[in-house]
C-alpha cells in the first residue's frame, strides 16, 4: 500500500507539462497552477479539497511540492491529522523530472467521525525513517522508475470488529512503468520487508498474530489507461462517502437508490478498460501462526494471482504453495513423518467473454430481481464455454508425492465434461508403511484401492480420470461400478 500510495501521490504533483518561465518564482506559480487544475480535473467538481491544495516553491536547482493533508476528508466522516507529503524534485531533459525526494507524514492519522452509540474508527501510521526518489516522466514517452526504503514502520487500526497491528522492520521497493503505446504503460514492481508482524485482536479477546522473517512480493500491471484514471478515480470518490454512510447498516433488498446504481454504474464502466491484466505474488518466509491455543510454522507460503482478458475471454488463476508445515499440536511419530512437505494448488478460471460479463454486471446493478440475472449468467456459459481448472496440484510426503492437473469444460447446466492426470510415485512406500503402524492403519485400505484402480508404471501410478455424461472414469473403469449402490429414498415434500 505504501508503495502505490507514493506513486499515486507522485503522478499529480507533476503530470502538469513543466513551466517555461525565466523567474524561479514565476515558474513555481505557473506550475502550481497547472498542477491544481490538472488534479481537479481528475477529481471532478463533486469534490471539495478545502485546504488540501498543492504548492509549489523554489528550492535549489528544483523546486519543492507540499501537499497539505489536516483536516476533514469531505464529507466521508474522517478526519487526517498529520504533516504534508513533501517532494522535491528538479526539470531534467525534454519533459522528465528527477524526484530528489518524496516524505510521507509521520505519525499520520486518520479518524472517523462515529455513528450513534459505537466507538470512533481510526488508523494510525509511523515511519522512523524513509528515503524514496525516482525519474519521472508524465509524458508517458520515456519510462519512469521509483526507489524507496523504509525503516521502524508501524500502523494501528481500530474498528467495530477489533484491532489491528502491523509492524515491518525494513523496507526496500522499486516500481516503475515503460510505454505501452496508444497512451497506455506496463508497469511493475517488487519489494522485500524483514520481520513482518500482524496482530488481530477481536472484542471477544481472541487474538491472532502472524509473523514472518521476511516478505517479498513482486506485481506487473499490463496497459494501464492513464487517460482513463481520472474517470476511475471520480467514480470511486462519488462512491466512497456513500459506502462509508452505509457501513455496518443491513441492506435490503432493493434497498439501492438511483444514486447509487448510477455510482456503481459509473464505476463499472470506468474500470473496464482501466488496465489489461495484473499479476502478483507474495512470499513469505519463516512463518509463525498464533490464535490462541493454536499455533504452527512454515517455511515458506507463497500466495500468487493472475488475471487477463486474451481475446476478450476473462482468464483468471491463483497460485498458492506451501513448504515446511509444523505444528507443536502434532504428535512426535508417524503423522509428523508424513506431514506433508509441500503442498501447491493453482486453480484457473477461464472462457468468460469479458464484456458480455461487464453487461450482465451493468444489468444486475440496474435489476430488482435476482433470478432473472442468474438466468442470464447462464447464458454466458454457451459463449464461452466456462473453463474452471488446476493447472498443477502437488502434495509431497517425502516418501512419496502426489501431481496432477485438470481442466472442466462447463457449456451449460446440464452439459459439463472434464479431463484430470494424477501421477504418483512411492505409493508402494506409503502402503507398507500404513499397514505396520496403528496411527496409520485406517488409511491403508484407501491407498490399495487407490492403486488398484491405477496404472502402474514401474514405482509410479496413474490415473487417467474423465467426466461426462455423469459419469467418472478413471483409467476407463466407471466409478459407479466401484461404489456401493444405495436404494433410493422417497422424497419428502418440498425436500427432493
């Protein structure tokens, strides 16, 4: 969040093209000028800045930029205390400016104005040192890149369900962008924290704390529009205060005003053709759990996404993957033995025609009657069809692993077929194993017939599974004929 606020903060202090004046004084007038008018477009009329206005003054070779953040947040209810964001950053070539220096307040403050009866919501943040500074080019005609380090970070959040603490020793980011053409920039970025802590302590007294030795994340966004953030970003101002007003109320059906339809619509539309796809991934390493009286460790968790439209389909998928499992819950002996190792899990979602999916969207925000919507999401099935997935999955036990992949094709309700590939190898290990130890006993009669059903291929089994029609085959043999039959029961009424 830090990373994307700086940025976001960065691009208005100097999108505006650079003054061409001969005074310091009088091109630091002519480029705050620009610069307020040029947020002020972004924002739109609907939103009042107050005292939260940018400006600009001579310094050195450069110039410095202050953007005062006290005071109330329109109409939303917050409140910010703290000092302005500073940059100083000097003309450089063409349009390009090097960012020399861009501060975030320390401490900052937000607090929300209560409702009746319930306690004020707050957050809290704290940096004991932070260095950030960059090339930019607001052109979009050259690249743009962005460094920053941050030191004894600190954030405390407090809201009707609880509180939250996060503290991060160090910090070191880097993002930036390149044209893409046609307007549009890739961008990217990474960064790696040390000594990562997060604490959750609901009103109950159940507390929550995970840390983690290190955390790396690393994202890329694809085509981002920049001539469409204005749009984007004065949709979600016309939506936030409304949001805010409604939290904690329960919403009726119908309960939507024509305000708010036009919000959402608004919104929609607006972040339709913002970007092209975004991919991330997150890392963390030495991972320790506390709830209570549960705990645990990881060596490492790694949790990814991804998300594009090729061709106009919708493409979505999620990575997630887990290495050195412990828990001093597990008993010393056989089950910690074969705890499992690693463990990865990719499920993908495709085959989704991407604007007939923002029309469906439009028509539910504008439609009173939910089943009438349902049905028409099941007419996208038919222009697809719906893919739904695992690109890998992969359990680990040492002794022997688990891989497979499948894909299921959904062309409508009652016309869904599928393919899967799993392939083991020391199961012949893990059977032996089952039949000589108690803990494990229960599960042996499972894996024999797990591999009787298979194909054996030296130490290695497979299974060939299909759906269709149905049924589920694997390696050709119909599992109905495996199971037990059960004699229908009569239905009860209103209970098929």
């Amino acid at each position: 969040m830090s990373r994307a606020a700086l940025l976001f903060l960065l691009a208005p202090l100097l999108a505006a093209a650079p003054a061409r004046a001969d005074a310091p004084a009088e091109a630091a007038d002519v480029l705050q000028q620009q610069i307020r008018a040029w947020i002020a477009d972004l924002a739109g009329p609907a939103v009042d800045f107050g005292s939260h206005v940018v400006t600009v003054t001579p310094e050195g070779e450069g110039f410095r930029f202050e953007l005062p953040l006290a005071g109330p947040v329109g109409s939303t209810g917050w409140r910010i205390t703290g000092d302005p964001v500073i940059a100083t950053a000097r003309h450089l070539d063409a349009d390009r400016w090097a960012i020399q220096s861009l501060t975030l307040p320390s401490p900052l403050r937000l607090e929300q104005r209560p409702a009746p009866g319930a306690r004020p919501g707050s957050w809290t943040m704290q940096v004991a040192e932070q260095q950030a500074s960059g090339v930019f080019d607001p052109t979009l005609a050259t690249g743009s890149s962005f460094d920053m380090t941050l030191s004894g970070y600190s954030s405390f959040r407090r809201t009707q369900r609880g509180t939250e603490s996060t503290t991060l020793y160090h910090y070191t980011g880097h993002a930036g962008w390149q044209p893409a053409g046609e307007g549009r920039v890739n961008a990217s970025g990474s960064g790696e924290g040390e000594d990562l802590a997060v604490s959750t302590e609901r009103p109950s007294g159940r507390k929550v704390t995970v840390t983690a030795a290190t955390a790396r994340s690393t994202w890329r966004v694809q085509r981002v529009a920049f001539d469409r953030l204005g749009a984007a970003v004065r949709s979600i101002g016309r939506l936030v205060p409304a949001a805010m007003q409604a939290a904690g109320k329960a919403a009726a059906p119908g309960s939507l005003t024509p305000e708010d339809r036009a919000r959402l619509r608004d919104l929609v539309l607006a972040l339709s053709g913002l970007l092209g796809g975004m991919e991330q991934e997150t890392t963390l390493e030495k991972v320790r759990l506390d709830a209570g009286g549960i705990s645990g460790t990881l060596d490492r968790l790694s949790i990814g996404e991804q998300t594009a439209a090729p061709d106009g389909m919708l493409d979505a998928s999620l990575h997630l993957s887990m290495q050195g499992i412990d828990s001093p819950l597990i008993p010393k002996g056989p089950l910690r033995d074969y705890l499992p190792r690693r463990l990865a899990f990719t499920p993908r979602l495709s085959g989704v025609p991407a604007n007939d999916l923002i029309a469906l969207l439009l028509r539910a925000i504008d439609s009173d009657d939910p089943k009438a919507v349902l049905e028409e999401a099941g007419g996208l099935l038919a222009k697809g069809p719906l893919k739904a997935g695992v690109d890998d999955v992969l359990l680990d036990f040492g002794a022997a692993t688990l891989k497979g992949s499948g894909t299921m094709t959904i062309a409508a309700a009652n016309d869904i077929k599928g393919t899967a590939q799993l392939v083991a190898t020391g199961l012949d290990a893990l059977i032996a194993r089952a039949g000589s130890v108690p803990e494990l006993a229960g599960s042996a009669p499972f894996l024999i017939l797990l591999k009787g059903i298979g194909e054996q291929h030296g130490d290695t089994v497979v299974w060939n599974i299909g759906y269709a029609d149905g049924h589920t085959k694997v390696n050709g043999t119909d599992l109905a004929t495996l199971l037990p039959s059960e004699r229908p029961r009569p239905a009860r009424p209103h209970h098929p």
